[in-house]
C-alpha cells in the first residue's frame, strides 16, 4: 500500500519512483525560480492509495461532509481492532484539500494524530504519520500551522530505527518549512539544524535525499540568509554536504543533486562563504565536474578530448566545460545556461582564462552555441566580450573567426538584450581593430546598424557604432580622440 521502496504492482523500482520525483522536483524548481513557486514533495506510490486503488491514478476523493469527517475521526479514536483500517480511510480521505481543512477545525483531530504517531504500536504509529504527511502537503498554510503541535515529534522520530518513518517524518517536515513561517521558528529552537547534521551521517541513501530536501525547503526561506544559513555553516553540515556532491557518483545520485542545491542555495543567498572555501569546495567542486566530463563518451566533438590530457587544472576546468555544454546541449538545455554563466564569471576578470580559450581552440564550439537558446545568445555574447576587453591581439583572435558574418543575423532579433550584448562587443571589435569596421560595412553591417536609430533602449549604442564605421581609413575614431587628447 505504501510500498515506495517495494516498488508498484505494476514494475516500477524504488530507484524508478526516485527518479521521476526527481525528475518532477527539476521542473519544480525552475518554476520557483522563475514564478516564485512553492514546492511539496508526496511519498505516495503514483497509483491512488489502497482504498482509492480501483479509481486509478491521479484521482483525488470527492470532499467528505462535516459529519462524514467527524465520523472517520471518532473512528481512529476508538480503541478497536479497526483503528488501522479506519486509519487508511482517514489517510485516503485526506487526499482532497476542502476535507484537510475540515478535519484540521475539528476540536481534537491533530492531537488524536499525535497521539496515535506516538503510539507503541508500529504499524498505528506509520498509517498516522502518513495521514499527517498528506496535511502537510496542503498548499492552504493553515493547515500545515494545524500541524505544528507535531514538529518535535517530527524531529525525535529522525533518529528511530524505522527507516520508512524516518523518510516519511523528512519529507513531512520538508513540506511543512515550506509553507509556514510559523513552523519555521518553532523547529529551529528544537534544534532542527543539529539533527540534520546528525541525519546527514545516515549510510541510507533514501534518509540522505529526504535529509536534503528539508535543508533545500528551509535554505530557499526569505530569513535564510540571517537565521538558518549562520546555523547551517555553524554545523558540521557543510562538509558532509560536500563529501556527498563529489561522491555522488558512488554513493547515490538523488542525494549528491539535493545537496548541490543546497549549496547553490547558500552560496547565492550568503555574502561571505570565507567557511565553504576553507573547506576546500572550489578544488572539490572542480574535481566533480571534471570527473563528469572525463565520462562523458570519446566521441566527443574534435579536440574537446583535451580534458584528458591537459596539464593545468584551469584549462582542464574549461574544456571539461564545453565537454558538458556539447553533451547535454539538446537533452538537458538548462546545463548550458549554467555552464555558460560559469563561463562567464571565469572570463570575466581572469586573462588566463580569455587566453585558455583561444588556445585550446575552444572559440569555435564556443560560437555554435550563439544561437542555443534567448538567454544562452546573451551569455555566449557576454563571454565574447569579455575577451574583447582584454585588447587586441584577443579581438583579433576572434576576428580570425567567421565572427561578424555570425553577428549579422542577430543585429535582427527582436530580444533587446541579445542586440544590445551584440552592439557591445561590435563596438570593443571596432575600437581595438578599427580594420574590423570596414569588413562590418562591405557585409552590410551599416543596414543592420541603421535599423535600430529608432529603437529608445538602442539608438544611441547604434549611433556611435555608425559614427565608428563611417569614419574615414585611419582616421581616429571617437573614443580614440578622447583617449589621445586627455593624455
């Protein structure tokens, strides 16, 4: 009935299950990223629960009555032989959302849960915490405040021997931080972050990714940055965080992906991170996505296969990179913006690696990817200017490239950012070699230019560039005046 780990009737595996919810997690996120999302996780199997199972999946009970609530109430209070079998009704019925808020205003209903949660008898102990499980995934807070006489009973339960209850008490306290404010101040007095750090140590991968999901839920809370980070880095949490992201490959991929968010979450979220370096998760982390790559197949674009061979580190990092970006360009288009963005921070004020690029030949791979995507033109773009900003002999480098012929097309998107990235890094090209200029005009740059003169956000950008390839053969160009007459 609950049998996540046994697997359904139907086939599936506990890793099969583990990574759909995985799966279904990913677009969760990008979602809360985007739109501010709240996302619950369910440890139900994907068919309805045993009472519901002739419905099929995905179907949710009609909305009890007040009396037919209060009727399953009194039947988990009695003292029968029953009580299970009234429980899983209870747990059934509790799948709808108007019959939640119903039982949770009941006088009693949250107290007769916790007493029976706490029972001796283990199976009562299980159908009650899954009744609660079903409260906390509400997405109407009052419910999950409902719970909060519970949490502390949450907590000790971390360190029973059950490790079903263990999952199941994880994943209910990851939906109710979440959701409540209220939930989130009563758990860190209990002491929530130090039975983590001790949860954390778990050799079940199952406790390790529920473990991270309830640090990613309070880690992505509005006061993280001042009342849960602090206690996170505080903790011995971090370092076991880092072990499981670059063991992943070894010790469990659901629990390394939960634990990278966390990082992410913290790194993005706290100004100083003077404790995760002293940790070492710079190498840490470079050696994990090297390891990455070095699996990636031989058949790898040409030369990419450098990551292999090459010497230092740095280099090794970028080519690893690319290998990444050309692996999951099509099945996972997410990775390319990141990797992009990290691409971006590593050539933004670091030479070496504007030189590293050229010299591994990486500028051609580089360039196919100008058209990936809306947001990955922007950051390929970003990154081309970055190395045109290190002067002349980079811009001639790049121009050795069929770069402006690439240019040209995106001068004619309608995405202001993409053309006002590419009007950047044409007016870097123009200003270290003015000869660029010229070949922009003979391939009808000048056209492309002259189309955005009426564009508020572009129209002066566009200007100086016109100004810029009309000027006469040798003559000095704006900026250069400037320069000349202010030395």
């Amino acid at each position: 009935m609950w049998g996540r780990r046994r697997g359904r009737r139907g086939g599936r595996s506990a890793e099969e299950l583990r990574v759909r919810r995985r799966e279904r997690e990913a677009a969760l996120r990008k979602a809360r990223r985007q739109e501010q999302l709240v996302s619950k996780r369910l440890l139900r199997e994907d068919s309805a629960a045993e009472e519901g199972a002739q419905h099929g999946a995905d179907v949710v009970p009609d909305p009890l009555s007040e009396d037919e609530v209060l009727e399953l109430l009194r039947g988990v209070q009695r003292g029968s032989e029953d009580r299970k079998r009234s429980l899983g009704r209870l747990r059934w019925a509790l799948q709808n959302e108007e019959t939640q808020q119903k039982f949770v205003r009941l006088d009693g209903s949250i107290r007769t849960l916790t007493g029976l949660f706490t029972s001796s008898l283990a199976d009562l102990q299980l159908e009650a915490a899954r009744c609660l499980h079903e409260l906390s995934h509400s997405s109407v807070p009052a419910v999950a405040e409902a719970c909060l006489p519970v949490t502390s009973y949450l907590l000790t339960y971390l360190s029973g021997h059950s490790l079903e209850l263990t999952e199941l008490c994880l994943y209910t306290l990851g939906n109710l931080v979440v959701e409540s404010e209220a939930v989130r101040k009563q758990l860190l007095p209990q002491g929530i972050i130090p039975v983590l750090a001790s949860c954390i140590q778990s050799p079940h991968e199952a406790v390790l990714e529920g473990v991270g999901y309830v640090l990613s839920q309070l880690l992505q809370a509005k006061e993280a940055p001042t009342e849960i980070i602090p206690l996170v880095l505080d903790s011995a949490l971090p370092q076991h965080m880092l072990q499981l992201v670059c063991s992943g490959l070894k010790a469990g991929m659901g629990a390394a992906v939960e634990f990278a968010w966390c990082l992410h979450y913290i790194i993005c979220r706290h100004k100083d991170n003077v404790q995760l370096l002293a940790l070492g998760a710079v190498p840490a982390l470079t050696s994990l996505l090297l390891d990455l790559a070095s699996q990636i197949p031989q058949d790898a674009p040409e030369g990419l296969e450098l990551v292999r061979g090459c010497q230092r580190p740095d280099a090794r990092l970028l080519v690893a990179l690319f290998l990444v970006l050309q692996r999951f360009l099509r099945q996972h288009p997410f990775l390319v913006q990141e990797c992009l963005w990290l691409l971006n921070n590593l050539t933004a004020d670091d030479p070496f690696f504007c030189s590293a690029l050229l010299s591994l030949d990486l500028l051609p791979a580089l360039l196919q990817l100008l058209t990936c995507s809306q947001m990955g033109t922007v950051l390929v773009l970003t990154v081309l200017c970055n190395m045109a900003e290190k002067g002349q002999f980079q811009c001639q480098r790049l121009l050795q490239q069929p770069l402006l012929a690439q240019l040209l097309p995106l001068l004619t998107l309608p995405d202001p950012e993409a053309v006002g990235q590419c009007l950047e890094l044409l007016h870097l090209l123009f200003l270290h070699c003015p000869e660029a200029a010229a070949d922009f005009t003979r391939q009808g740059g000048h056209r492309a230019l002259e189309q955005h003169q009426s564009t508020p956000e572009l129209q002066e950008r566009a200007q100086a560039l016109l100004d810029m390839v009309r000027q006469p053969p040798g003559a000095p160009s704006a900026c250069q005046a400037t320069l000349a007459a202010s030395s």
